[in-house]
C-alpha cells in the first residue's frame, strides 16, 4: 500500500506543477504578447504564489487521500471543502503579498485595496483548487480500480490453483481406487483358478492342470503390466479375456463354446482393463456350471448412439437354469464401480435374465 502510495504522489506532484506552470504562464503571456513592460511586482507576485501554491496543494491531496474510502457524497464533499479553504488561504495571502510588493517594487504605482484584490483572485484561485481536487480524485480512483483489478486477478489466479490442486488429488484418489477394484479382481480370479487346478491334479487330470499353470502364468503377465491408465484397447481387452477363457475351456472342455466379435473400426477404442472378464467368469459359473449340456458364450462389440455397448450373453437357460452356489457378488459391483469412476453417469451396466439365459450389457462414451 506505501508503494502505492508513493506512486500516487509522485504522479501528483508531476501534474501539480505542470499545472502552477501553466498557471503562471497565463498570467505572464498576455504582457509579454502585447508587449507592454511587466512590473516588477508582478513577476514577484507570481514567482511567489507558484512557490506556495505547489507545496500547499499536498494539503488537498492528503484531504483526498484521507477519504478515499468514505461514501461518494462524503469524499467529494470534504475534498471539495479542503480545496476551497486551501484556494481561501492562497487567495488573502496572494492579496496582501501583491500589496506588500507593490509598494516595496512598484512605489509610484497606485495602490490597491487589499480586500478588493481577495475578491477578485478568489474567482481565479477557487476553481484552479478545485480542478487540482479533481485531478487528485481521479488519480486516486484510477488506483483503486487497478488495486481492485489486481485483487481479483489474484483471487481469479488462486482459485484457479486451488481448482488444479483440487482436480489433480480427485485425479489422484480416483485412480487409486480404480487400481484397488482392479487387483482386487486378481486375488478373486487366481482362488477360483486355483480351485480348479487343485480340483483337476485330486482327479488326474495331470496335463488339464499343467495347461492351466501355464496359460494362468501368460494372464497373470499380460494383467500385471497393464498400463498404469488402466486403459487398454479394446482389441488388447478381447485378448486377455481370451487368455482367460483358455483357462476355462481347459477346465471345461467342450462344455464350454465362446464367441467373440468387434467391428475393426472399435478395436482401439480405450476401455478399462479387465472389465470384461468378471461379465464372463459370471456367464461361465453360473451359466455353464447351472447345466451339463454344452453352452455357448457370446462377447459383442457394437457402436451405439451414445458411445460403445459390449454384451456378454450365455444360452445356459432363463429363470429355469439349475441353482448354483451364490457368489460373493464381486463381479457386477466391481464393473459398475469402475465405470462411474471413470465415466460417471454417462455409462452404465445393465445385466438381467433372457428366455434363453442371462445377458449383461454395458455402455460407456468413446473417450480419445
């Protein structure tokens, strides 16, 4: 505020005496254009009052100054009093100091009444003080209005800050939280697929068990370097679920048949990774394991009017399907969280019983 301050006055000061400048020169160009002798008096009288006119208006600028943050009515009113008793003093002082020269210069000159002379230089003085006050006034509220100007643009500029902060920790917290849904999906796959090799070696079925080692070992490779976006391609997404589903057909067998289509103008379209393959372990255990008979698996990749709809269908039976044990109902849950997190209310998952068995079917926007 000092700093301002000193702006201020400086810029005061600079057009206060290129204004008592301009002032003494209206008062001297008329002689010396005519040509006619100036006295010595007044060469005198207006050196003087230019040298207690500079200094004394400060009294009107600190008067501004002082109440620059009163009511309009307020600030004008005191700044305008001020100048008009400043213009008052200069006024009886110009007088009778014009006066005290006249006879001290100019002795054979006929002097003048001093009251006389207050008047008349009153009408000259008094708007002179008050064209300084509006100088002052306005240089004054030209500050406040930058100040203002500053104030905002350094309010405008945290808030913008605080929004980045605000935006990078949301950023932050939800993608820690999309990696936590996502291994939480690991340690739910790796028990069933354990169970499965563990149940494949009690019955002998050495070399069902040795495939499913192995093809276990290229999905648990292929999810744990997964980018750290946890976005892939959706034609990388169809791959790991097929690594998957080599697990599953060497646990089932013929039981188990699976289609999977996607139009070639999707395949790079980004989606979360491993956000199929609950859909499907849901198909394949309470489809297939819900019948003996062979059941077919569909996965499809169409393009709708508000993004991408990939169906995951089984035809293992409606409402009629055999019971099976009930799960621990990780999978939907886990897809849904997923998608709200990462596209909000702009996707969805939809999954409800068929005529011929169980469709589940989600949509989310194609984001580049």
């Amino acid at each position: 505020m000092r700093s301002n301050h000193r702006t201020l006055a400086r810029q005061a000061a600079l057009l206060t005496i290129g204004l008592w400048v301009a002032t003494a020169g209206l008062f001297l160009l008329p002689p010396m254009l005519l040509g006619d002798p100036m006295p010595p008096s007044m060469l005198a009288g207006v050196g003087t009052t230019v040298a207690l006119g500079i200094p004394i208006s400060a009294i009107v600028f600190w008067g501004a100054l002082r109440f620059r943050d009163a009511p309009p009515w307020r600030r004008y009113g005191m700044t305008g009093a001020i100048a008009m008793a400043v213009a008052g003093v200069v006024t009886m002082f110009d007088a009778y100091k014009g006066a005290w020269l006249m006879r001290l210069l100019d002795p054979g000159m006929a002097p003048e009444r001093v009251m006389f002379r207050a008047l008349a230089n009153l009408a000259g003085w008094a708007p002179l003080f008050a064209l300084i006050a509006a100088i002052y006034l306005i240089l004054i509220h030209n500050e406040q209005l930058a100040a203002h100007a500053r104030e905002v643009a350094a309010a405008r500029e945290a808030a913008n800050r605080a929004a980045l902060a605000a935006a990078e920790a949301e950023r932050a917290a939800t993608s820690a939280r999309l990696e936590t849904l996502r291994y939480q999906l690991n340690p739910h796959f790796l028990f069933n697929t354990l169970n499965a090799i563990s149940s494949s070696v009690v019955t002998g079925r050495a070399d069902a068990a040795e495939a499913m080692l192995g093809k276990l070992s290229d999905f648990l490779r292929t999810t744990l370097t997964a980018p750290a976006s946890g976005m892939v391609a959706i034609e990388s997404e169809l791959q790991t679920l097929a690594d998957y589903l080599a697990i599953e057909s060497a646990r089932l067998g013929d039981r188990l048949n699976v289609e999977m289509h996607c139009p070639p103008d999707l395949r790079e379209v980004p989606v979360p990774a491993l956000l199929l393959q609950p859909l499907v372990e849901n198909a394949i255990k309470h489809g297939v394991g819900s019948t003996s008979r062979p059941v077919a698996v569909s996965v499809d990749v169409a393009r709708v009017a508000d993004g991408v709809r990939i169906c995951v269908t089984d035809d293992a039976g409606g409402a009629a399907r055999a019971p099976v044990a009930p799960g621990t109902g990780l999978g939907l849950a886990n897809v849904r969280e997923r998608l709200s997190a990462i596209y909000g209310p702009a996707a969805s998952l939809d999954a409800a019983p068929t005529d011929n068995g169980f469709r589940a079917c989600l949509r989310f926007p194609i984001e580049e």
